[in-house]
C-alpha cells in the first residue's frame, strides 16, 4: 500500500487562503483517482475534490470556484488550494489514493478558519 503524508494546514482567517499538500510513499502515476476528504466535528468524512489520473476534476458544490486540487505524477504529490475560506470549511482533511491495487488515506491534517 502506498503510505500518504499530509501537510499545510493550519489556523486561518475567514476570506483567508491555504494550500494542502499530500505526499506518496510510491509512484502515484497509475493510481486512477486521488481525492481530498474533510471531516468536520460531529459529521461524517465527507470528499471535498477528486482528480483522476488523467487529470480531471471533480469538486463538492460547497467548495466549487474556491478550491483547486492537482496532482504531480513525476513528485507523488496531491495538492489542495483553498481560497476564500469560511469557517464552515473547518477540519480535518485527508488524502485519499484509490485505485483497482490501492486504498489508502492519510493520517489527516487539521484545519481551522476563524470567523
């Protein structure tokens, strides 16, 4: 399985702006989709965007024209760019990478926006 690493989160101001990063352990260039998960206090790990190994994008309504994710198949990373970020967008975020041979999830990076 291929071992993730989160990193970037953080305490941020509402309208603020933080970018998530996620780190393979293996190449990632044959895994179909990567995707990016939160799950706030008392709800359920809902996903937040996914992008699939040919690149394209898929994003939640609440998140859509304010957070961008990518992927570096030479680097092994999974980047997650938040924009104007509110304080519902509060907290913890996962890395997920899943394909026909992998399931695997980070261990979780915490974000907070203050109001």
């Amino acid at each position: 399985q291929v071992q993730l690493v989160e990193s970037g989160g953080g305490l941020v101001q509402a309208g603020g702006s933080l970018r998530l990063s996620c780190a393979a352990s293996a190449n990632i260039l044959g895994i179909y989709l990567m995707s990016w998960y939160r799950q706030a206090p008392g709800k359920q790990r809902e996903p937040v965007a996914t992008i699939t190994s040919g690149g394209s994008t898929n994003y939640a309504d609440s998140v859509k024209g304010r957070f961008t994710i990518s992927r570096d198949n030479h680097k092994n990373t999974l980047d997650l760019q938040m924009n104007s970020l509110k304080p519902e967008d509060t907290g913890i975020y996962y890395c997920n990478a899943f394909s026909r041979t992998v399931s695997s999830w980070g261990q979780g990076t915490q974000v907070t926006v203050s109001s």
